[in-house]
C-alpha cells in the first residue's frame, strides 16, 4: 500500500453501530460523482506527477462503491466498519496502480481489489477450524450465497435441504460440508431494511443511503449490465443444447404463447411423453450451466 495516499487520503470514519453506518452512508452520497473526463485527468495527474489531491478525489468518489460491496459480504457476521475499512484500503490500492490509458473506468478495475481485500480480511478472520482447509471449502464459503441465490431465481423460492444435494454436486463437496457451511454462514447480520433512526420521525431504511441519489456510473452500468449478462448467460445455456433442446425449449419457455407439447410432436414426428422429456433434460441442463456460472 502507498502510505502517501493513505496520508493524503482523510476518509470519513465508519460508526461501528448500524446509526453510524448510516451517518457514514449519508456522508460519503454528498461526495459527488465524476465524470469519465474528470477520473481521466484526475487519473493521469495522480499517475504522471504524483499528485495526491488527485488521488483523494478518486479514492472518496468511489465510497459508495465500497460500501455497496461491502453490504453484499454483511452475511459473514463481521462488523460492517471492518468490510468497509478493508474494502477501502483495496480501493486505495486500486487507485495506486489504475491506468486509464487502458480504456476503462476506474470503478470498472477498482471493483476487483475491493473485492479481494475484503475476501481476504474474511478468511483472516474466520478461523480455519470454522471455514475448513481444503480449496473446495473456501470456494463453498464465498460461493454458497451465490448458487443460493440463483437457485431461488431459478425455482422462484427460498433455498433448502432439497437443493444441498445440486449445489454439493456442482461445487463438487461433499453434501454434509454444503449443510455444515450453510449453517454456519447462518450468523447475524445487519439489519439494512430497519429503520434508520437518525432523525426523529425520518422512516427510512438504511439501504436507502447506499446508493447516490443521483444516478451513478456504477448504477447505470450495473442496471444496464445486470440485464444483459441475465440474458447473455440464458442464451449460452440455451447454445450448449442440441438443436431439438433448444428449438424445444425456447417454443416452450421463451414464447409469449408457449407451444403445447401436441404442437411439438406433430412437428417432430414423436410422442408427447417423449417431447416431456427433452423439454426437462433441456431444462436440467440448463440449470447446471447456469449455476456453474458462479
């Protein structure tokens, strides 16, 4: 780490209560966003001479950034201060070494430092006696929540003891190891949807401070990014299949008027029984493509 940013770079402190997260929050969404010309000269002038103003103005331009990464690792039961410092330092290092002569924008580079100084402090503090030593347990830590999460968009429920067996089988752990982790990545964690209490009478949430009000680069590219990539990844599951899967599955799950399985036979010359099946191995298929996305 660059001790000069560090020292040019006066952070908002982080209250180790959900109020002074929150206070935190409210603080760093006054600090506005820059434009791509702006983080490019700012980026060249830390870059090319040194210049530790510039850098301060990249480094709290992009605490929303952390902050929002941050919140997503809330479930490791670690206090929020300490996601956020660490992410911060990962940010800082992130700013150290960003060229922007490669074309893309810092929070695009920075993102992945974050990331991993946060990950990083996880594992120093969970102990290996509770995440476990083997490569394939510490992938399950950071992994679990993810196939979770995509199972419950996938089933359009919550997650249970019936899916252990899918996601030990893609994760390729043992089944008793994804029950075990799941129960002990079952801790507290901060409550983001109370009230944030700070002002008498305010009713808001305290994910409501995590993003600008204002739409951010990292909001837009998200929402833009969110969709096509939900999109792209179907369309390459859909792509793995054999030619009858797909035309199967996109007249039967894609259609705004979906083809009834008498249609499909007919058109393929074999019973609906036989149809039934290829749609559910297609679809099975599927599942396990996507999942193995994570």
């Amino acid at each position: 780490m660059d001790k000069k940013i560090e020292k040019a770079v006066n952070l908002p402190v982080v209250g180790n209560s959900d109020s002074g997260f929150y206070k935190y929050l409210q603080e760093i969404n006054k600090i506005p966003s820059l434009t791509q010309e702006e983080e490019f000269l700012l980026a060249k002038n830390y870059l090319e001479h040194n210049d530790l103003a510039a850098a301060h103005k990249l480094v709290t331009s992009h605490l929303k950034l952390v902050s929002k990464i941050a919140v997503s690792y809330r479930n490791y039961g670690l206090p929020m201060v300490d996601l956020v410092s660490e992410g911060n330092l990962g940010l800082m290092q992130a700013v150290k070494k960003y060229d922007p002569d490669l074309g893309f924008r810092l929070s695009t580079y920075a993102m992945w430092w974050i990331k991993a100084s946060i990950q990083d402090y996880i594992l120093r503090s969970w102990s290996l006696v509770k995440i476990g030593t083997t490569a394939a347990q510490k992938k399950l830590f950071f992994s679990l929540g993810k196939i979770k999460h995509k199972l419950s968009h996938l089933y359009s429920r919550a997650t249970g003891d019936q899916d252990i067996p899918q996601i030990a089988k893609v994760l390729d752990v043992a089944e008793k190891e994804v029950s075990d982790m799941n129960k002990r990545l079952s801790g507290g964690d901060i409550s983001l949807n109370s009230p944030a209490h700070y002002n008498e009478g305010d009713s808001a949430e305290l994910i409501e401070y995590i993003a600008d009000n204002r739409p951010s680069h990292e909001l837009v590219m998200e929402k833009s990014q969110e969709g096509n990539l939900r999109h792209n990844l179907l369309m390459k599951a859909i792509a793995s299949l054999n030619d009858r899967e797909a035309f199967i599955i996109k007249e039967r799950k894609l259609k705004d008027e979906p083809a009834t399985l008498d249609d499909l036979s007919q058109h393929f010359g074999i019973s609906k029984e036989r149809v039934r099946q290829i749609e559910s191995r297609a679809f099975e298929k599927i599942q396990e493509y996507v999942i193995s996305g994570v």
